[in-house]
C-alpha cells in the first residue's frame, strides 16, 4: 500500500513536471501579490519575447548578448529579441489581439516604448500595470523625478519602468565649421547665413517633431507656458509665431525647402555626405557611436543649446495579456540593475544615459559609472542636464505635428 | 538585306542585354561596397577605410541573419508549392471555361494586388488569430499565399487560356489514365507557365515584411525583417551585407530557370510551340 502511494504520488509529480517548468504567468495580479523570489522561481525554464527597434547592431549585442547572457545563466530563461523598425507596429499586434479577444496568451512579452505609443497602449488598456514595486531594483527608479514619472506627459501610474534617459543634442562637422550656433535664435540667423547648410526631417518623425517644438518653445517665449493638457488659446498663440519662423527659414534650408527628409536616418545621411552642416538626435550618445561604425566624419562633434534641449525618458512596457509576465519581470528586473545600467552607459557599448538614479547606487559600480570617459565628441551629459527642458504632452505634441503639414509641410 | 536586317536585330539586342544588365546590377555595386566600408562620404570615389565587421555582425548568432536565412527559403518554398497547387487547377478553370461570375471571380483574386497590403493587414492578423494560426511557421506560410497568388493564378490563367484540351482528349482515346494523360501531356504543355508563376510566388514571399511581423508575432523572423531593421535605420553597411545574403536566393533561382524565362521557351510567347 505504501509502495502504490508512493508510486502514485510519483507519478502525479511527474504528469505535473512540464506544467510546472512551462508555468503560464499570465495572470498579473496575482504576482503583483507575490514574493520576489517566487516569481523567479515561475519565470525560471521560460522564455521572453522582447520586440524591440532593431536598427542598432550595438544596441542589439547588448540585449542579445550582455542582458540574454544574464537571463540565461542565472535565470535559465531564453531572451527572444525581435527587432522591428516601428514600435507602432507591435503596438498593432497587441492592439489586434485584444480586439480578437487574446486575453492571456499575447505573443509580445516586453516592449521598449515611450511617447505616443505609450499613450495608445495607456488609452486602449493595453499595459501590464501596478508591479513595479515587486521588482527588487525598482528602489534605484526616482518615481518623484517628474521626468521619470510622466511619459512625455502621460503619468506612467506603474505601468511601464525607466530604461533609459535621453536629451536632443545637435552636432556639427569641426572641419567645416569653427563654431556651431548654441541657440535656437543664434540657430536661426546661422541658417540664413549659410543657405543649403540645415534641414530636419518633416514631422511626425520622431526627431523632426522634436526640432520644431525646439523652435516652438522659442515662439511661446519659454515652455513654462506650454505645460499640462493642451489649451488650445495658447497653441494658436505659438503656433502662428512658430509658422512664420519655419516658413521664413524655409527659402534658407536645405534644396530651398522644396522637400524635407522623412527620417532621421535620412538626415544623417545628409549629414554625412557633408550636403548639410548640423545633424541632431534625441539619442546624444548616438554621434559616439556613429563615428565608431563609420556613419559619420571623425571630426564631428555634439554640442549642447544654451537656451536647452529637451529631454524624455524611455521605457519597457509588459502588454497585459503576455503570457509571460514573471520572465519579463525578471528581464526588467535585470535591466534596472546598476551592473547593467552602467554597462549601457560604456561609450562602446551604447553610452545612453541610465534611467535608474545614479546617487543611490554605491560601491565599486558606482566607481565605474563615475570613471566612464564618454566618448570625447559626444556632449557631456553634464552639459546637456544643466539646460534640460521638459518634453510637451502627447495631446501638444500631435497638434504641433499636425499644424507643420497643414501650414509649413505643404 | 536580310543579313543587314539580322546584324540590326543582333546589335540591338546585345545593346538591350548591356542595358538590362547594367540598370540590375549597378545598384548592386555601392551595395557590396557599403558592406565592406567603414564609412563612406562624399566625394570619395571609394571608402578610405575597409572593414569586416558589418559581414562579421552579419554572420553572428546576435543578428539571426542565417537562422533567418534557412527559415525564409523553407518558408518561401513551401508558399511556391502551395501557391502551385492551389494555382493551377484555378488557372485552368479561369483560362478554359465561362461560368457565372467569372469577372467577380477574377477581380477578388486580382484584389490582394490593387488593395494596398496595409490597409487590410490588421484585419488579416484577426482573422488568423481567430484561426489559430498566428505565431507559426505555417500560418506566416498560409498568409504569404494571400500575395503570392493573383501572380501564380494570372499567369496559369493566361497559360490554360491558349491550352488546347483536345491533346489531353486525343492522349485518352489511346488509352492513357487521367494520371499518365497530365504527366506526359498537361504538365510539359504548361510547365513554362508554372516555372514562370512559381517564381513570382517565391519571390513575392520572399520579400514581404508586415504580413510576416504580423501573423508570425515576431516567433517567426525572416530575412527581409532583419534587412528593414538596419535599412531604415541608415546603416548601409549591415544593409549591404544582410541585402549580400538576401538577393542570393534570387540570383540563383533566376540562373536555374533562365533558359526558361527567355524569349524561345513558350511561356513569354504563348503556345506557339506546341
């Protein structure tokens, strides 16, 4: 009798083995209830699917290898990074899987994100929420840091956690240049002295948008007057001043204004080509990084705005109905660490600015964030923090875009 | 003047082989320079500095280039046969015979062409989903038909449309089974027409990108998502070496079926030959 229950008992665990080892966790609020060590103990064995850009072979070697490295050998969990060239279109996935009504079996585990995608993922009811605080490293996040806790304005309400930060920096080429114009004014007079010379890619791209609300801030007199939800008074004030700068220049930019690139990448290109003078990039690290893989001449250099920049803050997002939910916790959990941090912030790793609060992390990792020498022709965070300027909500931002292909894009 | 007339043609076909040659490969040249550049800017004739490391990527487990690779020619040959399959016999329904509601007919398999891809995409992803076929090998397979064949079923139509069925007819009334009749009748008469309308599938699978992201949910990476990766984001040089390993197939493809593909063989030319 002994014998039969022990055989039985055994046989139960062992029918059990592979739905244990395979856990689904996709319900999120019972792990939000969880210890930190049983969700690594059911993410352990899985596996995560990350869709993410793919554009950098850097960036990638450094999930892939470095972040897919630590998962693997402390975690045991597979990291399937996918590279995609437009977050909107995993946006799409997840969005046409609610609407199928895939509620717990998503294909996509992790998203990196921030901005309009963030706001159509928050509106749509599409994020993971409320974990944040099961995440052991969340205690290295500044949640009072407005720039961390809003998503260019879209309260992240723990719905997503920090990855990285970044500031827009322009660059020019020393070689061609002595001296590059330090402000949006000083910007402003160089393009008319220097026909042909600038250009930015047409909104909604990414980092067009960014430059024309550079300009916009400028317009409005200060971006004070431009923060919380979108007041339409005050938009047609700017906005009007900011038409007529955009138009003005036009005749002075680059092939008379005639066309605009589309992409940033197309911008660099430009740039490269030396058929323009000043490139830019939300990514300031990414001039470092540009000379190393050949893209850009050795003699560029970033430089930072006396009248500021605009920063914002990305992120990674689990979708609400991923299946894998203690994997990509874990993942998060792994990317908040300051050892990781600290390694993306190594100039020949990807340099980016990290999106945990440096002045909690102590000891030695500390030590050797302190010690990074960044890359000698990108501008130093330093210079860019003292002069940061907040990023506009998502609502501002979609009416800026769409006032530049009503009255300048046209 | 016959032989004057003969040298005109001659010369003017070797001007439009020169021609053709030149506008398919130059764009190929820069292509394969990009990949071994470490840099390249204007007015520089060629790249100052040579490097293996965009071939090197290329090549790495991290970039899934060759995992990619193997994946998209199985994925691409398995729509090609399908595509066939399903292909022929609509073809010959659609070349041979009238029935009611050929037109509408004709124009749904036509649609996929006109429609752009994009606006219907979102709808296919459901529909799959529903279906249980996203997130796999073989519902990316089945999507990929969706393009592949209007060309697979336009180009049999056309085949079947100039097909005499009275050989099949004359090889059965000397006693040959349905089966030996289309061996050694119906398949040589319009084997030109499937090489022909196999190479549009395969090729048209070969390069779709949004179907494939959609319903394959990122489990399933094909070359042409890694190659728009880099390709949007400005790297030439990881673009010229990915786009190095993505045209092979084709080149290759192209080569083997040559013979097929020119003027003599009965595909470009109807059946005149039969």
């Amino acid at each position: 009798m002994r014998h039969l229950s022990k055989w039985a008992a055994l046989a139960a665990t062992a029918a059990m083995l592979p739905f244990t080892a395979m856990a689904d966790t996709a319900d999120g609020e019972a792990l939000n209830n969880m210890e930190w060590d049983e969700i690594v103990e059911l993410a352990r064995g899985g596996e995560v699917n990350w869709l993410m850009w793919g554009g950098s072979d850097t960036i990638n070697q450094y999930v892939s290898e470095y972040i897919g490295g630590i998962l693997e050998e402390e975690y045991d969990i597979t990291l399937n990074r996918v590279g995609v060239s437009d977050t909107a279109s995993v946006v799409n996935i997840v969005l046409g899987e609610r609407e199928a009504g895939v509620m717990d079996e998503g294909s996509v585990d992790m998203i990196w994100i921030n901005g309009e995608n963030f706001r159509t993922m928050q509106q749509a009811d599409l994020a993971y929420c409320g974990y944040t605080d099961v995440l052991p490293n969340n205690v290295l996040v500044d949640w009072d840091n407005p720039a961390i806790a809003n998503d260019f304005g879209v309260p992240v309400n723990g719905c997503e956690v920090p990855w990285s930060t970044a500031q827009f920096a322009f660059a020019y080429n020393t070689a061609l240049y002595d001296a590059p114009p330090t402000s949006i004014p000083e910007l402003l007079e160089w393009i008319e002295a220097n026909p042909g010379q600038f250009t930015y890619p047409a909104p909604p791209d990414f980092n067009g948008s960014v430059f024309v609300r550079h300009v916009f801030y400028h317009a409005a007199g200060g971006v004070e007057n431009l923060l919380g939800e979108f007041d339409q008074e005050r938009y047609d004030e700017a906005a009007a001043a900011t038409w007529q700068i955009l138009n003005d220049i036009e005749p002075y930019l680059w092939r008379e204004g005639e066309t605009y690139p589309t992409t940033i990448a197309a911008l660099e290109q430009l740039y490269a080509n030396q058929e323009v003078g000043i490139v830019f990039n939300y990514e300031p690290a990414g001039v470092g990084i540009n000379i190393e893989n050949g893209t850009f001449p050795p003699t560029t250099q970033g430089y930072a705005m006396t009248d500021g920049t605009i920063g914002n803050t990305n992120y990674t997002l689990i979708p609400f109905n991923s299946p894998n939910k203690a994997a990509a916790l874990v993942l998060q959990n792994v990317l908040l660490s300051a050892e990781a941090q600290v390694e993306k912030a190594q100039p020949d790793v990807w340099g980016t600015q990290p999106g945990i609060d440096m002045t909690r992390v102590e000891g030695e990792i500390r030590e050797i964030f302190d010690a990074i020498e960044r890359h000698p022709n990108v501008v130093p965070a330093e210079d860019l923090a003292a002069t940061a300027l907040p990023e506009l909500q998502a609502s501002w931002i979609s009416a800026i875009e769409q006032g530049w292909i009503e009255n300048v894009g046209n | 003047m016959i032989g004057q007339d003969g040298l005109w043609t001659k010369t003017f076909r070797y001007i439009t082989c020169l021609l053709l040659v030149t506008w398919l490969v130059l764009p190929l040249i820069p292509l394969a320079i990009w990949s071994v550049a470490r840099g390249w800017f204007f007015p520089d004739i060629l790249p100052r500095m040579w490097t293996l490391d965009a071939w090197r990527y290329a090549l790495s487990d991290t970039s899934g280039v060759l995992d990619a690779l193997w994946l998209t020619i199985g994925i691409s040959l398995a729509a090609t046969v399908l595509s066939i399959l399903v292909g022929v016999p609509a073809g010959r329904a659609l070349g041979m015979y009238k029935f009611k509601g050929k037109e509408v007919i004709e124009l749904m398999i036509l649609a996929p062409t006109i429609v752009p891809g994009i606006a219907v995409v979102l709808g296919v992803h459901t529909v799959f989903i529903y279906l249980g076929l996203t997130n796999t090998v073989h519902g990316v397979i089945l999507v990929h038909l969706i393009p592949t064949l209007p060309y697979m079923t336009l180009v049999m139509a056309g085949i079947f449309s100039n097909y005499d069925p009275a050989f099949e007819a004359q090889a059965r009334s000397l006693g040959a089974s349905p089966l030996k009749t289309f061996w050694y009748v119906t398949l040589p008469a319009i084997m030109p027409g499937i090489i022909v309308g196999g190479l549009f599938a395969f090729l048209v699978s070969w390069s779709q990108y949004i179907l494939t992201l959609l319903v394959g949910g990122g489990r399933v990476v094909t070359l042409p998502l890694l190659l728009f990766n880099f390709a949007t984001s400005g790297r030439n040089d990881i673009t010229g070496a990915i786009g190095m390993i993505y045209i092979l197939p084709g080149i290759l493809i192209l080569t083997l079926t040559a013979k097929q593909l020119s003027g003599r063989s009965g595909a470009v030319g109807g059946f005149g030959r039969i």
